[in-house]
C-alpha cells in the first residue's frame, strides 16, 4: 500500500490533457531520445512510437 513517503514532491499539475505517459515522454526527450509528444497521451500509441523508434517490428 503506498504511503506519502511513496511519492515524491513536483512542481506540476495533474490535466487529463497531461498525463503519466506525456511526462514518460518528456523525460525521454530531455534525455536526447526522439518522441511524438501529440501521440504519447495513449499508452497503446505511446508504446507503438516506443517500438517505433527503437527500430523494432512485430513479429510474425
């Protein structure tokens, strides 16, 4: 069960337009790696331009 200590004190707001994913994406970016931040909203789309970037295919 998470406790206060489990989390940790942000400057940013929650917006259902802004969600875990967007700040995923934001961290990635700030790390040089390229994002679609339009697409990160949706974690199936989020994880498509992961796979995307990272040159991986479906199989089969």
């Amino acid at each position: 069960m998470p406790t206060a200590e489990s989390f940790f004190a942000s400057r940013e707001y929650f917006s259902i337009v802004r969600v875990c994913n967007n700040w995923t994406s934001d961290q990635l970016a700030a790390a040089g790696l390229p994002t679609a931040p339009m697409l990160d909203g949706s974690a199936l789309l989020f994880g498509l331009d992961l796979r995307w970037r990272a040159g991986l295919r479906r199989p089969g």
